[in-house]
C-alpha cells in the first residue's frame, strides 16, 4: 500500500528536467541526546551564523544560475534547526532562494521548524511571506520527563502554543515528528502522548523507531534500547492512532541500530503526504543540496545511475572553501551523460 502512495507522489515529478533543493542549516538550540547529526548549539556559533549564511546564500545563487534550464519540484530546509536563524536570517535566505529559483513548477516548499522553543510569530510570517507551504513543529515526546532527558529545551505547552500558533497564521500543512522507544517510557506513555497529539490535529506524523548511533550522546555513554515486549506494542498503538486521526502511511525507512529492529514511518492525511521525503529515499530526482554536511546528487535517468558532489561538514571549512563548494557543484551539473 505504501509503495502504491509512493508511485502516485512521485509521478507528479519531472524525472528529466525538474529537480528538488535541500538546504542545511546546521545550528540547533541544543543537541538531543539521541542526534548523530551534524549540527551544532547555536550558542557555540552565535558571532558565525551571519558568515554561514553569507557563503550558503553565494552558493544558493550560483546553483540558481546553474539549474535556469530546469523545472523545481520541491524545496526542503532542514538541519540542524533552520528556525534557529533569527527572523532577518530567515527572511534572507528565503529571499536569496526566491530570487534565485523559479517557482513555476513548484510543488512543495518544506522547512523544519522542528524545535518549538525556536518558533516566534514573526518567523512564522516570514515563512507564510516566501510560500512555505510545510513545516514541522516536532515534540518526539509529550511526556515532560523525557524532554529533560533526551536534551529538549522545551515544554509540552510549549508544543502546544506553537502549534496553535501555527494554524492561527494559516499553516494547514504541519508535521509532528515522534520517537518511540526513549529511555523510561512504557506503552502508556506512547498512549498518552498520541492522545496529545490527536487533540492538536497534524496534518502528518512521523513516527520514528529509537536508533542510537555511535555520534550521539546516547551511543557514547554505550546506552541500550531497552527491546522488551512493548516497544512492538508502542509501533502498533502509534499505527492505531494515526488511523484513528485520519492518517494512512505513506513512506517508510530503515536504520540501523534501531528500536526492535523496527521501521520510521510517516503517516499523512489525504493530499498532505511530504514528496521531498518519498524523494530522499527512492533517489528518482536530482537533489541540489546547499549548505555545509549536504550531499548533491545528480540523476542521470538513461543510464540509471547517480553522481555525488558532497560539501564539507565543519562549518569554518565551509565558510572558507565556499568557491571550492560550488565549483565541485558546477562540475557536476554540467556534466555530460556519459556511463563511467
């Protein structure tokens, strides 16, 4: 059934001509203990933020150049948290992105404003100003306890106000990311916190399964998931209560090192499913990546094979091998098609 949604999202792309941009942002408030990704507190890159978004907007209008022939898909800003960036930040990047692309054949405009103590209004109007049309507001948890736990500097009220906030402004395309299988929570915690959400009303959710990876705080204090019985009954009371609130499965995923060797599903309502994230997995669209830690991977659809151009991860590398960034980009783009 899933494979069947996935067919239908993606045979709205253009696989030829039409391409998707990812742009990364790689600040968070704080770092959760159980992320492995490359991102930093924002405190430890408070005078840098203004240099980082200097050279990620020189490499977004050099990509703008690069890609005039081609029709853009789907946008997606992630991290990191983008909503980090103070409101100005903001309001430049997605200007520069604006400015630099055509959104002519645009079908999807998704940033993660995945920490709800990162959202103020004022953002929030930023992004509803530049046409985004989809964003996360992300407890992984409603259970107080655990959010001090794992690292999260906000509350469940907190959770609750932004999101309220939100639909107040006219987003009517929001996400809410979960994770099953965190320390000291049992079946009713997951109850319960489903119930939270279904009061509050995402248009998707996605329901990932605990993956501790060596990168993380949680894998370098050798913590276990606990693989009792009930992380199988946690997936299966996550499932019930997205169809309980309307949401069918749309994509899923694996990782290692995961909660009862379970899967990250995403679950959406009709017509709200995320195609960027069906896209990130099956690979049948060139991705444009921006932005220090992505990866830009050019399709070449007649030959069946992919090509990758990776930026660095160290933001002071980025910064300063900016030109060296876009040019490994540039290469790629123009590349003729040609089976090594």
């Amino acid at each position: 059934a899933i494979a069947e949604r996935e067919k239908e999202l993606l045979g709205r792309l253009d696989y030829e001509q039409g391409f998707s941009l990812y742009v990364g942002i790689p600040f968070c408030p704080s770092i959760c203990s159980y992320c492995s990704f490359s991102s930093s507190p924002l405190a430890e890159w408070k005078d840098r933020v203004d240099d980082y978004l200097k050279a990620l907007c020189q490499e977004i209008r050099a990509l703008g150049e690069r890609a005039e022939e081609r029709k853009l898909n789907t946008i997606y800003i992630g991290g990191g948290t983008p909503t980090t960036l103070e409101a100005e930040q903001l309001f430049e990047l997605l200007d520069t992105i604006q400015k630099s692309f055509s959104f002519e054949y645009l079908q999807e405009f998704t940033i993660e404003a995945g920490r709800p103590d990162s959202i103020t209004r004022e953002k929030l109007q930023v992004l509803k100003n530049h046409g985004v049309t989809r964003i996360s507001i992300n407890p992984q948890t409603m259970k107080e306890e655990t959010l001090k736990l794992i690292g999260r500097r906000h509350t469940v009220e907190d959770v609750k106000e932004r999101f309220l906030m939100a639909r107040e402004m006219g987003f009517d395309n929001i996400n809410m990311d979960l994770i099953i299988g965190l320390p000291e929570e049992g079946l009713e915690d997951v109850r319960t916190t489903m119930e939270e959400v279904k009061a509050l009303a995402p248009d998707s959710v996605t329901v990932h399964s605990l993956a501790i990876k060596r990168a993380a705080k949680f894998g370098q204090e050798q913590r276990k998931i606990d693989l009792h019985s009930e992380i199988e009954q946690m997936v299966e009371e996550s499932a019930r209560a997205a169809e309980r609130m309307g949401l069918v499965p749309y994509y899923l995923y694996r990782q290692k090192n995961m909660a009862g060797n379970f899967e990250n599903v995403g679950y959406a309502a009709p017509g709200k499913a995320c195609i960027y994230n069906v896209l990130i997995m099956e690979e049948q669209q060139t991705i444009i990546g921006c932005g220090a830690g992505t990866t830009t991977k050019r399709l070449f659809p007649e030959e069946n094979r992919i090509e990758r151009a990776e930026n660095v991860k160290d933001v002071e590398q980025y910064i300063s091998r900016i030109e060296e960034m876009i040019e490994r980009k540039r290469h790629l783009l123009s590349e003729k098609t040609i089976a090594i």
